[in-house]
C-alpha cells in the first residue's frame, strides 16, 4: 500500500487472513511501533509516511580492534603510483629494462614449475624445504643449516621479518640516506624509529684532501 492510505477494517482483515482479532491487534501495534503504520482516534488506522534517512558512513572502528591502529603513512609512496614521462627512467623500484630480462628462461623455468604436482599447494610458511637447502650449501658456511634459512614471497616480507625479528619495537634503526623507500615503509609498520645515515668519505683532488658527505 502507499503512504497515506487507509487500512481495511479489522473485520475484514481477520477476514482476509484467518487469523483472530487478538493476533491483529498484536500486529498492528507492532507495525506501528515500527513506524509502518500510524493510528488515528476515530479515523482508523493508515499507512505512514516514509522519511528519507540519511545515509550514514559505516562504521569500520572493528577493523582498529582487530587489525591495530595504522602504523604507514601511504602519502610517502602514493608518487610511486604515478605513470613516469616517456623519456624518464624511474630508480625507484627493483624492475629492470625489458631488455635485460631472461624472458625465454623465466618462461621455461615457470613452465616446469607448473607441471610440478604440489605446483597448486600452499608452500611452508618457512619455505620449501629443498630451495632452504639450496641457499644453506650455496652460503659455503657448514655452520648455516637448511632450518637457519628463512625464504619469504618478496623483499617486503624479508625486510618485515628482518625488522619485527631484531629490531624491538620503538627501537631506533639506522637506514642509509637516500636509501630503498620499502624499507622505510617497512620500518614505520614495524614501530621501528628511522633515524637516517650519510655516507661520508674522504678522497685527494689535485693534492688536496676533501671530505665527502
């Protein structure tokens, strides 16, 4: 029915539905706690008008209880997002030219490692126990064994794993300045204080000495 319109009768309502004029009474007093309906003495009783709500924003403060407040400002790196000009080359991340990439060996390599049957099964959160192996003998130390080796999905979690290991939190970590924006983002996730290095050196230009900063 459309706001404004009157309902039939009780009669006829308990009529029309089978039901007694107790379970009526008692849903239509329902209705109109709801707001659905609104009762008029001596006039019967009529659909209410709808009022608009205001749509409010959720509400996501669980997200902070489960997940923690948030520790990385992303307006530091939100530039790296940025489509660079034809003629620049970008230094900020670890990707290099098309040209320089192994294209016909990283295919075959990808192919093989498809065809394995647990290609589709989640690795060890430590890694799979044959590349740990590799990297142990590869170090040519016999005191790194195959459980001291550490294999993470990328950079950042080798970084975030290096950091929330040895760092403590609120400790301060001393990063080369300018030095690879990961691994500030990282430091910052962690709790972790940047406090930021210059190299200096020295070096003899026309039989002077000069320090470099």
């Amino acid at each position: 029915m459309r706001p404004g319109e009157r309902l039939p009768s009780t009669r006829e309502l308990t009529a029309r539905y089978g039901v007694s004029p107790v379970t009526l009474s008692r849903a239509l007093a329902a209705l109109a706690a709801e707001g659905v309906l609104v009762t008029r003495p001596g006039s019967g009783t009529y659909v209410a008008e709808r009022v608009a709500r205001a749509a409010e924003p959720p509400d996501l403060s669980w997200q902070t209880l489960a997940l923690g407040d948030r520790t990385v400002d992303a307006t530091s790196v939100t530039f790296l997002l940025q489509v660079e000009p034809a003629d620049v080359v970008s230094l900020a991340g670890g990707y290099p030219h098309p040209s320089l990439l192994p294209n016909r060996a990283l295919g075959a390599a990808l192919a093989r490692a498809a065809r394995r049957p647990d290609a589709a099964e989640r690795p060890p959160p430590a890694g799979l126990p044959a590349l740990r192996a590799w990297f142990a003998r590869s170090l040519g130390a016999a005191a790194v064994a195959p459980e001291d080796v550490l294999v993470t999905g990328g950079a950042q979690a080798a970084l975030s794993a290096a950091f929330r290991a040895i760092v403590p939190s609120g400790a301060p970590v001393l990063l080369e300045s300018p030095t690879y924006l990961g691994a500030i983002a990282v430091a910052r996730a962690a709790r972790l204080r940047t406090v930021p290095a210059t190299r200096t050196g020295s070096c003899e230009r026309g039989g002077r000495n000069s320090t470099s900063t």
